[in-house]
C-alpha cells in the first residue's frame, strides 16, 4: 500500500471517529441537557447543606448591610463623636468606639449571639447552643432568615452588639477611665444588650411578637434594643460620673465640626444597612424600610433646624446634623412598618422632641451628657416606638395582621391604643432594666478600678493621660 493510501485511509478513520463523536453527543444518554434540567442544576448548586434554599440575592444584601452597620461605628461615629469633643481628647474618644470592634466581636463569637439567638427563656437564650459559634455555617435558621446562611445572619447582628455600647460612650466623653470604660462595656453587653436582643428579637423572647414572645412589642431594627437601652444608660452614667471639670460655665466647643459633618453623612448611609437591612432579605420591605429611613431624616433635621431657626434666629449646620440622626434614631423602630409620610411625619416629631431634649431638658436637669446620647438616640427612639404604636400599617407590613395570636387567634398588631400600650410597656421596661443594670455596673466598675480620671488627667486630657499620644502634632 502506497504512502499516499495510507494517508488517505486515516483520514477516512478520522472523520468517521468525529462523526461518531457528535452523533453520540447529539442523542440518547450524551443529549445536551434541556432548559428544565438546567434550571434544576442551578438550583441545586444553590441549596446548602441542610436547612433551607439561600437565595445570593438576599445574602448579598444583608452582607453589604452588615459592612454599611459596621461603617456606622467606624468611621461614621468614631468622626461625629470624635469632632464633638475638645483636641486634648479627640483620640480618646475615638478609641472608645474603635476598641469595641475587637471587644464585642469576641465577646459575639464566645456567647453573645447564643444568649441573643439560641434557644432558653423569655429573658435569655442558652449561651453555650452556640458557643464559639458551634453549629453557624452556611444553612439558612429558617426561624430568624430562611434564604441566608445563618452565619451571614450572625454577622449582620454583631454589627448591631457593637454599635450599641459605643454609642453609650459619647456620654462619658472627655473624663471616663478607658480601662473603666471597656470593663463596663464587657458587663453591659452581657446583662443588658445581649438579653434584651433576645427578649426582642430572639426565638421565645418576651416582646418577640412572631416568634412567641408575650407581649408583642413592635421594634423592626433595634429602638429598644439600641437606642432607648444605649440612651437610658448614657444618662445613668452621665449622672454617676458627675459634670466634666468647668461644666455648664466653660465653653467646650467641638474642636472641628468638619469631623462631625463627615461622621453624619457615614452615619445615614450606614443607617439604610441598619434599617433596610434588618428586613434580612432584597425584597419590598426592604425597599420600604429604606425609604422611610431616608424621610424621617431628611424631615428631622428640618424640624431642628427651624426650631433654631425661630429661636435663636439661626440655623446651625451642627443643629442640622444633629436632626439627621435624631430622625434615623427615630425611624429605626418604625422603619418596616410605616408609610413614607408617615416616617416623614415621625421624623419631623422626633428632630423638634430632641432639640427640646438637648437644649431645655439637659440645662433644666443640669447633667453633662457630653455628646447628647440620651437627647439623641434615647429622646428620639422613644418618639419613635410610641407613634409606632399608633401608625403601624399592616400594608406595609402584612405579618402584623395576623401572625401574633392570643389563645388561637390572630390579634391584629396595627396602629391603635392597644398597640400603643404595649409600646409603652416596652420602653417602660426597657429603660428599668437599662438604668437598674448600668447603676449596678457602674457601682462594681468603680470598686475594682474607679470610673473617673483624676482631675490632673482631666486637666491634660485623655489623650495624653490614658494613650499617650495627641492626635495632632504639628
């Protein structure tokens, strides 16, 4: 057989071969697969291990949530709090929220969001169901967010545990202890942010109002839990620690409000991953909740600046700043519930209440709460749950028709008198166990190892007396 012959007869061999490749990837057992079993092979990728289908929609939103509610703290609140205050103490007072970050975290990771989230009573959930966080990975808990991991839902909450307390902090600016500070910080969380996460929003929790609790307390993203519990306590220490060195007599301007300017515009747009976030999923009550968040605001500091407006014949940007988070302070509570004017509406109460909070109530009670915790976020958020309790839509927000039953049957969780009772009866026993807990702290702190600076460091400032650095070196 000649050369050529040959070529010509594997040539022949070859394309027989191709051919028979794709007639056997055309047909029978090597078909392509249709547009149903497609589909099916996606979802099926999606769905964890065990306990529900992930939706990546959803996950990816309550992750950029979880990273927008950490910005809140740093940088947003690291800059508001940190302009608000004199030079000499510009870094200590950063610290107090920067500190908290690796705190909290760990305090989160060891028992925190077990006594939050897992099983036990009205009160508390058992801390050791998740201890070390054993058991949270990437299958949804269907009770608390059915298409995320619950280890995305862990994180999202953490970011919550950590802001609360540093909010605190602005009370106690310019004269607390930082080795005070962060002990106190350790208890409170224990006794008080982590239980009363639980009661709210935990599964059997006494105001949980879908999940079996008692007393159906409406509070979509932490008015209880982190506004009235972080503003109550800021005044109790506010009152132990006693008025800063010169207070009410000498002036304690803010040393740049530039800072604090740049820490407000972080502070609302973290507040849409605070709020809308806290719907745990990309879907219209997260659309809703966005929106409300953004009017009240806008309402609020509208509603501050013309009361100083007419006033003191001027408006200041720190007074319009100040309204901005008086109105997200306010709607955190609402944000899932109401309509939009509504929020607005709640929004322009809450920036007048807490103007007349921070310049009447304060100078009529005499005590120095430094940066306006208690006027802010505590005033504000109580404005907030009991108008709630009035406006509540179940339009917006279907799951208040029915979902909370009494003896087998559905109540209606609604705006009227009765919800706004219960609202009441939730920021009554908010604030007690806020103001209890935090004398009782307060009261061990100092015993082991004092609340106060001395008078000297006082002088210097905490910068220098409890760091050992200045913030500015020029």
């Amino acid at each position: 057989m000649s050369i050529l012959h040959r070529r010509r007869v594997l040539k022949a061999l070859m394309l027989l071969g191709i051919s028979a490749f794709f007639l056997l990837n055309s047909s029978g057992a090597g078909a392509q697969p249709t547009l149903e079993q497609r589909v099916a092979q996606l979802e099926a990728a999606r769905a964890p291990q065990a306990g529900g289908t992930v939706n990546s929609g959803d996950n990816a939103w309550v992750l950029v949530s979880s990273a927008l509610v950490l910005m809140m703290t740093a940088p947003g609140l690291i800059l508001f709090y940190g302009g608000l205050v004199r030079t000499k103490n510009v870094l200590s007072t950063m610290a107090h929220s920067l500190i908290l970050m690796a705190v909290v975290s760990v305090l989160w990771m060891v028992y925190g969001y077990s006594m939050a989230f897992g099983t036990g009573n009205a009160f508390s959930g058992n801390p050791f169901q998740y201890f070390l966080l054993q058991g949270v990975g990437g299958a949804p808990n269907p009770d608390y967010a059915p298409t995320i991991p619950q280890q995305s839902f862990m994180l999202f909450q953490m970011m919550f545990a950590i802001i609360t307390p540093a909010l605190i902090s602005g009370a106690v600016a310019e004269r607390i202890k930082f080795s005070a500070y962060v002990l106190f910080t350790v208890l409170w969380v224990t006794v008080v942010y982590f239980p009363l996460c639980h009661m709210v929003w935990g599964t059997g929790g006494l105001f949980n109002w879908a999940l079996g609790g008692r007393l159906p307390l409406l509070d979509f993203a932490g008015g209880t839990v982190v506004h009235v519990s972080s503003g109550v306590s800021a005044l109790v220490c506010a009152l132990m620690l006693g008025r800063r060195s010169g207070f009410p007599h000498q002036p304690m301007v803010p040393h740049n409000v530039v800072l604090s300017l740049i820490g407000t515009g972080l502070l609302w747009v973290g507040w849409f991953g605070f709020n809308a976030g806290s719907a745990v999923n990309a879907g219209g009550l997260a659309s809703s909740s966005f929106a409300a968040t953004h009017f009240s605001a806008a309402a609020a500091a509208l509603g501050w600046a013309m009361m100083e407006w007419l006033l003191k014949g001027k408006p200041s940007v720190l007074g319009v700043a100040s309204g901005m988070v008086a109105g997200l302070a306010t709607i955190t509570p609402a944000a899932g519930f109401v309509t939009v004017p509504v929020a607005a509406l709640i929004g322009l109460a809450g920036g007048v209440a807490c103007y007349f909070a921070v310049t009447k109530l304060k100078h009529a009670l005499g005590y120095d709460d430094s940066l306006d915790v208690f006027g802010v976020h505590g005033v504000g958020s109580i404005v907030g749950l009991l108008l709630l309790g009035i406006f509540a839509s179940a339009t917006v927000n279907p799951a208040i028709a029915n979902t909370f039953q009494t003896a087998g049957h559905p109540v209606s969780l609604a705006g009227s008198f009765t919800q706004l009772e219960r609202q009441l009866q939730g920021v009554l026993f908010t604030a007690a166990l806020a103001a209890l807990a935090t004398f009782l702290i307060l009261k061990v702190v100092d015993k082991l190892v004092g609340l106060r600076v001395s008078p000297e460091d006082e002088y210097t400032g905490l910068d220098l007396s409890q760091h050992g650095e200045t913030a500015y070196n020029d």
